[in-house]
C-alpha cells in the first residue's frame, strides 16, 4: 500500500494529495523543443497561463530557457527579461501557485520577489552553488530535479545499471543536502528528470516504477513526460504529434503513484488524469 503523504505547502495552498497536481507549462523561450516561441511575448504568454488556470491546472510553470539536450546557455539577463514580467502579470491576475523553472539561482530569487512560490530546479541544486541559499530563504515550495551533467552534456550520462535504483540513490544525495541547507521538509518535491540524460527506455522505466521512486523517497514525485522523445521512439511520431502518446504516458505514470504532472496540453489531458486518478484511488472526484 502506498505511503500517505502529509500535506506539503505548495504556494498559499496546503496540498493534500487527494488527487494528482497538474502543472501546466509556459515555455516563454524561441527556441523549446515543443512550442518554440510561440509564448515568447509576455501578454501571449499571460494569456496563455490565465487560459491553462481556466482549464484545470494548478500551478503554472514558467520557464525562460530551453533545457532540451544539446540547448545552449541563456544568459541570467535573457532569461529574467523573460520570465519576469510573465510572471508579475500572472500574479496579478491568477491566485494559482506559479512556479518558476531555472536552475540559476538569481532568477529564482528574482521571480520569487516577482510573485512565483514555487523553484523548479531540473538539476536538483547541482548547477549554481547558490541555489540552496535561495531555496532555503525564499521559503518557496522547491522541485529537484534529477540530472547528471548539465542540458548540453546530459546526454553524455545515460550509463546506468539500474536507472531506478540509481536515480533514488543520487536523489537521497540532494535531499540530504536540501535538508542540511535548512529547506523545509513540507516544501521538498522530486523530479525523476524524465528525458534528461535518459534514454528512451531507461525514461519508460522510470515512469513505469514512479511509485517506487516516491516510497523510496518518502517525498512527492512530479513527472513531466509531456510530448517529449521517449514516445518518438515508441510511436515514429513528430513532437507535434504526441498528444495521444502523452496521454497515455500521463495515465499510466498517476496510475504508477506519481503525485504530479507537468504537461503543455491541460485541456486534452485533464480527462486521462482524472479518470487514472479515479482508478488509482478506486473513488470518484
């Protein structure tokens, strides 16, 4: 049976697990693997955030660079042109949690004071030496990803024995550090890092045993699977043709014990999540 999880504070809101979170994703970047561009002006990209809200997500998740592998660098300065006023406007407008996806530890600090509540850190600390400090002080709800190496090297790190159980051990490594670094327990998500520096099938095993992830972490585990290649290789399909691969990989990974997912497409998704949140719990919503 899986381990209840106590409520975690995501934002103003206390979060009880009694159905899946849905992040809905804002790439406000020319350059994503799915949507490039097309959020890259910051009222579109409001726009865009107050629809996903109307339509069922729960936190929005802006981002301000690609972190596709082999994507360059954006400079701190792009990026917080990016993001900021995306993220002011949002504030503004929606009560939602807004979350913000970057590893640098000044955006972070800098789209915190501008409204967000939630750091998504797709390295889990390990790219900017500061990023704990900000964590920690920012009193933000904190995602720590699971990457070797960095977006333009990851694909370099896809030699594993058993990526499951290894993916667990390395994340144990950053929540003793976020621990040690003073980040409140109630605050702490995991991100198995789907697609980053795995391979197709080391990405179908991880969605495959999220429960397993999440019990051996003790903490809640959010997926992203959303449009990304593992289902390429799976269904011959182009990015722009995934949906019905996501869905399903959706479905499955809320069935499998994953307490979030991060997605582009919230409309069409949000039946597969709620009819594989029913299943899981054996109620309706």
């Amino acid at each position: 049976m899986a381990t209840v999880l106590p409520p975690s504070q995501l934002g103003a809101t206390i979060w009880d697990w009694s159905r899946t979170c849905v992040f809905g994703v804002i790439n406000v970047t020319p350059d994503s693997f799915s949507d490039a561009g097309q959020f890259l002006d910051p009222d579109t990209a409001i726009a865009r955030g107050l629809e996903l809200a109307r339509l069922g997500a729960d936190v929005l998740d802006v981002g301000g660079e690609s972190t596709r592998p082999n994507s360059t660098p954006v400079p701190e300065e792009e990026e917080l042109r990016r993001v900021l006023p995306v993220i002011e406007g949002l504030a503004r407008q929606c009560n939602l949690p807004i979350s913000i996806d970057t590893y640098k530890a000044r955006v972070a600090r800098e789209a915190v004071a501008a409204g967000a509540s939630v750091i998504n850190d797709i390295s889990g600390m390990g790219l900017d030496p500061l990023m704990p400090r900000v964590m920690c002080e920012s009193g933000a709800t904190v995602i720590l990803g699971h990457l070797r190496g960095t977006p333009a090297t990851m694909q370099e790190g896809v030699h594993f024995v058993d990526v499951v159980g290894e993916v667990c051990d390395e994340l144990r490594v950053v929540l003793r550090r976020a621990v040690t670094e003073g980040i409140a327990p109630d605050r702490i998500w995991f991100d198995p890092g789907i697609g980053f520096g795995k391979t197709a099938a080391q990405s179908l095993q991880l969605l495959r045993d999220a429960g397993r992830i999440r019990e051996a972490l003790g903490y809640p585990i959010l997926v992203g699977p959303s449009r990304k290649s593992f289902i390429g290789a799976v269904t011959g399909d182009s990015v722009e043709r995934r949906l019905m691969g996501t869905s399903a990989s959706v479905a499955a990974v809320v069935m499998a014990g994953a307490d979030g997912v991060r997605i582009h497409d919230v409309a069409e998704l949000m039946p597969a999540i709620r009819v594989a949140d029913a299943i899981r719990r054996g109620r309706l919503p």
